[in-house]
C-alpha cells in the first residue's frame, strides 16, 4: 500500500535521479538514494541514471540512457535528483520541475575541481534548485517535493538561468580542455 505522504500532487510519479555521464564514480549519490529507499520510502518508484557508480542496490536503474529516454523520465517524474551539471538542471527545469542538486566534489574522487559545488550554490542563492549537501538533508528534500511543495516547481522565468549556465559554461570550458 502507497503511503500517501509519498503520493506527489503532480499526478508525476516516482523518483528520477541522473548523475550524468562524466567519467567518475559517483556512489555516495547512489548510496542516499539507496539508503532512502531502503529506509521505508520504497512506496515511491527510483529510478537512477548511474554512469560509472555502482550500480544501486534497492532502486532501479541503468548506467546509461539515451537523451530521449532521459527527457521521458525528467518529464513523468515527480521529484528529480541531479548532479551538479549545467545541462542536466536546464533540462529539468524545462520540465517544469526544480531539482534537488547534489554537486559532485573533487575532494571525493568525484570530479576534476570543485566547479560544480560553486554552481549549485550560486543557482540555489538564485532559487534555481535545492541543493541537497547530506543524506538527511536529501531525505528531506525528496519527502518535500513527492508532497507536491510549491518549492519545487520551475517557474517560466528561465533567461537568467540559461545566461549563468552560457556564462558559467564559458567561464569553466578553458579549465576542462587541460
């Protein structure tokens, strides 16, 4: 039986989670969702785009999706999860939904530098996202937006966004063509 604090007001259903396609391992994402799955949140579908991680143990999922398949599960999902990817949050938020962002971090093997913790937390100062910085916080934020919170809906007003991914994009390509 569906707990029905677990049941979106969107009529979306489930949990859609991406951690992109960059080369590194990006587990301790996978374990969260994981954890809070197996923690009695299993009434709500997961399904994560694991990459090179692990792959999960109680949510679904695949290392890899295509771009068509991706869009399909941003679309119907009623909470997404992401890393800290300028594309991956645009697309989101096209979707109509504010994701919960976990930025990937260098000192954790996850990434090459820190970029992606600077741009979650200048697009979460800005209301873009929510960023979520630890497992309880992610916990947290999923119980939110499944109970259909007006925190996580994308407003239309996208320009200021799409301008600091274009100027963060230029900003950072130099730093990974080294």
């Amino acid at each position: 039986m569906t707990d029905p604090a677990l049941v979106p007001a969107s009529g979306r259903t489930g949990i859609f989670v991406t951690v992109g396609t960059d080369h590194h391992p990006f587990d301790r994402l996978i374990s969260w969702v994981d954890a809070w799955q197996a923690n009695g949140s299993n009434a709500v579908e997961s399904f994560i785009q694991y990459g090179t991680s692990r792959p999960p143990v109680v949510a679904s999922g695949r290392d890899y999706v295509s771009h068509d398949e991706m869009e399909d599960l941003i679309t119907n999902a009623a909470a997404i999860v992401c890393h800290g990817g300028p594309g991956t949050i645009v697309d989101c938020r096209r979707s109509g939904i504010k994701p919960i962002v976990v930025p990937r971090r260098h000192s954790l093997g996850e990434h090459v530098d820190d970029h992606q913790v600077r741009f979650a937390r200048r697009l979460e100062a800005s209301g873009y996202i929510m960023v979520a910085n630890d497992e309880r916080e992610l916990g947290t934020l999923l119980r939110s937006a499944l109970d259909g919170s007006p925190d996580f809906v994308a407003l239309e007003t996208d320009d200021v966004l799409r301008e600091t991914v274009a100027r963060f994009t230029a900003a950072t390509a130099p730093l990974l063509r080294r």
